[in-house]
C-alpha cells in the first residue's frame, strides 16, 4: 500500500516532531448515542453485512462466581474486560456495537465506518489492559479474538527486505494470547519466543506496550524480536510493515503502546533456540521484626547485586508491608544443581538467625526441561499446584494459567504506579535497602527483575534499544511496582473509601523509592492512570519521534487510549477535541 500525501499539518509535525493543530484542522468531535448524527439503523445493518454477520449487539453474559475465576471465560466475552475497573478513574463498561473480526477486511470496514461516522473506536485482543484502553462506553469495539491463527516458518524474510537472510519465525493473529503461542512455539516446536509472562495477555498489546517476559534479560522485550505486522491504519488502508518498509510506523509499534496508531491485525516474531532448562526459586522469610526485617532487605539487595544480577534469572521479590520477603524467581539454562548453588549461602545466612527470620515453608528451587515449562499435560501430571485449568466443557485443554495471576482476574485496582530503578543504585546498596524498607512500611514493593534489562545480554538490549519503549529499560536493574486491588467490581460496588485509602498507601510508597531514583520513568502497561508526566515516563526521549508517527498516521486521532501518543488533543473521555490542551 502507498503511503497517505502529506498534508500542511503533517509537514508542519515532520519539522518540529510534534503535531501542530489550528483552529478548523480537527475532525468532528465523536458522538455517542444521543447523539442526531448518530449512525441508524441503516447504517448498522451495512456494517454488519460488510463484515458478513460479525456485528454484535453487546450484552454482559450471565456471571457465576466460576465464571469470574476464570480469565478464559472473561477473554471470550466482548463486553467484559480482565481488569473491572480503578478506583475515581474507569469502569469496565461495553461497547454498544462490537465487530468480532475474523478477518483483515472486517477490521478495515470497522475503521472506515468509525472515521466516516465519527464514532468512537476501542481495540480488544486479551483485554488485560489497567488502564481501560481496550473499552469504552458509546463506542464501536474491533474485537480480533477471532484472528487467533499461529503459523511456524521456518525461513521468513519480511517483504520487501531483499538480501535479509531467512530466519525461523512465528505468524500470530491479532486475537491470539500468549498461552497457546507458548504451546505452538515451546510445546510442540522445541523453540522459544519472547511474550509475557502472564499466559492470557493478548500478543498483539503485549508487544505494542514493549512487552516483557520472565526470560527478558536474555531475549529483550517482546517488542524487540518483532520482524513484521499487518496494521490497519486510521484510513483504511492494510500495511504490511517492516524495517523496510514503512519503517517508522514500524518502529512505532513496537512499544508505542497499543490502540494509538491503528489496528495490528497480523505479527511476525523472531523464534529463538530453546535452553536446555528453565527453573525457579520460591522462597519465603518472615522478619520477627521491623529491625530484622531491614536487616533481611539489606541481605537480598547484596545478594542480587553479587549473584542474580545476570541474564540467567528474572521474575520477582516482594518486601511486604508485613515484614515478610517473598521470592518468585526463574532461572534460564540453570540446572537443579546450578540453581542450588546460587541460593545456598543466603539461606544459610538466613539460617543462622533463627530467631530473627524464619522460612515459611520449605524453599523450593530446581529447574525442567524447558519444553515442558508451559506444557499444559506435564504441568497438570507433575506440578499440579503451579497452574490453573479452564474448566468449561469443550475448552482447549492448553487453556491454563499460573495460580499467582489467580488474583488479577477480574480485579479492581485501587493505586498502581511503577519505576524503573537505575542499576547505579546496586552500587549504593544501603540507600536502596533503605528506600525499599521505608516503602514498605506504607505498602508490599515488588521488585520485577525480567522489566529491567541491565545485567542481561548486551544482543537483548542492543534489539530494545530499537524499539519506542523508554531508553531507561536499558539502564534499570528492575521494575518496581506497587498496587493495591480489591475484589471484581463485577460482583458488586467496590469498597470506595477503602480503595482511596489503599491508593494514598500505595503513593507513599513510591515517594520513598522515588526519593533515591527520582527521575524513573514507568512502564506504560503498568503504571498510574494518573501519571501526570506520562510522555516522558513512558517513551522519554522517544516520545517526539512517537508523535510524528501519529501525525502522519493518524492526522485527525481516529485512534485514542488514555495517555496514549497523541491523546494530549482530546478530552479525558475521547469524545471532544481540546487542541493540543
């Protein structure tokens, strides 16, 4: 596909890197349903038969409290969202109309109709969205959990890349999520591809947000092993694009954040060889007291500084508001043995104050043959207690998901907010141990070592440094993440007052990470609806560039999410044009 003139506005964007609006630029306002120029139902009927049948009415479906356990049953409903809502923020809410995409040319005739009628469009593969981008009331949903197709090549070259050698790489549909991609790629195949950890996150948002896995700091992120996508762009038209061709708009996508600069209908990723083993360490000490429990803070920072810092681990920590560390790593081409010896001499330290810390339960530490880490058979025979299984008559017997994502199904988010903390801080350990202790006094601190990628492999970060994700990844150790969340706001009102308490705890704890990183930007998939410097939080010194994308892309914001590229022009809702607020 040729790619759209340039306009004066857009000229103007390419010599400033940022979007330039003048009175009577701007595309209508949007409209909702009470709108007079609301579409009839004329218009619906064409729709629905452009897109042969696939338009829905949505309707919430009938919730059992099995139902909401489950996040398979939740992807599979078009009016319902994995996370319910955030507290004086967003409420999950349906679409009036949602086109269950099956195909490219639904998804195109979905965007022309929104561009023509001035409705407001929402994009939904996995649904698992914070921040509520992937719903919105009043507005037309492009549902692609039907393009779900995952297809193995074994020497692709993207188009028009004449020259490039052929490499073995994995075809997904829009809709799939990363549980089955695991299973194509992993289970069957042998091979690797970096996705997320969570198994029922989309893979289409995944790698627009950047995307990051247990195994980042020897693989980058998601985004960076992206060779190609098929996107539908705000006018229509289908591009395949690439590091050759419409190179910026690919460039874009590839940790730009998702639903702001079209709609990704098909992904090409680099597939891997898979390590021998994968493996984890889960652990849990309890601090007799706030000294001891200090102290205990203080003996991980030195042990991740002098034996995790490197590609072979990832995942988690927690400091918890209780005086409890717990311990959810995995380990990358590590044996049971090699596992061990990692471990052995901060247990013994922990050991030899027995009456200060104390295991909570038997630490377990080892690895498996890495085929068999997402193996759903293996899984359900050997390590029974790991996973969770759809339990619907007919479901796929893949469909699992690991017990620890258990209480983020349907969840209501009361504060969450993340910082990505500079590696020169391993080199002030007492100042850390300081900060991740006094934050914990007002809230539980995770450290998330996989969304940092300082001590990894030089290959992942040098594919990183090629996405629009925040140059800081490259430089932080870790990902800290504080949140507080309360049960499914589908099941009845949210305890308000609680929930505010919760998010003021949840802000004090950050101010005291923030006190010895102070300029941590925070990671776009996870991070606070109310981040109030989101453009260089988020993308940094990225962000102009990401601007003149949209500009040339998307010139009158067909596409908007909340604190999405661009999103400075509308009202907080995405129904009114503010230019350039």
């Amino acid at each position: 596909m040729s790619e759209p003139s340039m306009n004066r506005r857009q000229l103007l964007a390419g010599a400033t890197g940022i979007a330039m609006l003048r009175p009577g630029d701007a595309a209508a306002d949007r409209i909702r349903p009470s709108d007079r120029r609301w579409p009839n139902a004329a218009a619906w009927e064409a729709l629905n038969r452009a897109v042969e049948g696939h338009l829905i009415k949505v309707a919430m479906p009938s919730l059992t409290p099995a139902s909401l356990r489950n996040p398979y049953f939740i992807g599979d409903q078009p009016g319902m969202t994995q996370t319910s809502g955030w507290v004086d923020a967003w409420m999950s809410t349906p679409s009036v109309y949602a086109v269950a995409a099956q195909s490219t040319a639904h998804v195109v005739a979905a965007v022309d109709f929104a561009r023509e009628h001035d409705v407001r469009v929402v994009i939904k593969g996995g649904g698992h969205s914070y921040q509520g981008t992937s719903n919105a009331p009043d507005s037309l949903l492009i549902w692609t959990r039907g393009m779900d197709h995952i297809e193995l090549l074994d020497g692709f070259v993207p188009k028009g890349c004449d020259g490039v050698a052929p490499q073995p790489a994995v075809s997904v549909g829009a809709g799939a999520i990363w549980m089955h991609v695991y299973d194509a790629v992993t289970t069957k195949a042998g091979r690797y591809v970096q996705g997320g950890g969570c198994t029922t996150v989309g893979v289409a948002g995944l790698v627009q947000s950047g995307g990051f896995g247990s195994f980042s700091k020897n693989f980058g992120t998601a985004a960076a092993s992206l060779l190609e996508a098929e996107i539908v762009t705000a006018d229509g038209a289908v591009r395949v694009v690439n590091a050759c061709s419409d190179p910026e708009l690919f460039w874009g996508i590839k940790g730009g954040g998702g639903g702001s600069l079209g709609v990704i209908t098909r992904l090409t990723l680099k597939m891997h060889d898979l390590p021998d083993w994968f493996g984890g360490a889960f652990i849990t000490i309890a601090a007799a007291s706030d000294a001891a429990f200090r102290r205990l803070v203080g003996g991980f920072v030195d042990l991740y500084r002098n034996r995790l810092f490197n590609p072979y681990w990832g995942e988690s920590v927690e400091f918890r508001h209780g005086n409890v560390l717990a311990i959810s790593m995995v380990s990358h081409s590590l044996d049971r043995q090699q596992a061990e010896d990692v471990w052995r001499p901060f247990l013994d330290w922990v050991g030899e104050s027995p009456r200060e810390l104390a295991l909570v339960r038997e630490p377990i530490i080892g690895s498996i043959p890495a085929r068999q880490w997402w193996d759903a058979a293996y899984r359900r025979q050997y390590r029974p207690a790991s996973v969770k299984f759809d339990d619907r008559p007919g479901a796929p017997a893949d469909n699992m998901w690991w017990t620890g994502d258990g209480d983020q199904v349907g969840w209501f988010l009361h504060g969450y907010e993340s910082a990505w903390l500079p590696a020169s801080l391993l080199g002030q350990q007492e100042n850390l141990a300081d900060a991740l202790f006094a934050a914990s006094r007002h809230w539980s601190v995770g450290l998330h070592f996989n969304k940092g990628l300082a001590g990894g492999l030089v290959a992942a970060a040098t594919r990183t440094r090629e996405t629009a994700t925040n140059p800081a990844v490259l430089d932080a150790f870790a990902l800290a993440i504080i949140g507080a969340f309360g049960p499914s706001a589908y099941t009845g009102t949210p305890d308000l007052a609680a929930a505010r308490r919760d998010a003021r705890a949840v802000g004090a704890a950050m101010a005291e990470l923030r006190k010895v990183a102070p300029d941590a930007g925070a990671y776009v998939s996870e991070s606070s609806f109310f981040q109030s410097d989101w453009q260089r939080a988020y993308w940094g010194t990225n962000y102009p560039r990401l601007r003149a994308v949209k500009a040339r892309y998307d010139p009158d914001g067909l596409f908007f999410v909340h604190h999405g590229v661009g999103s400075e022009e509308w009202s907080d809702d995405g129904f009114t044009r503010v230019n350039g607020r």
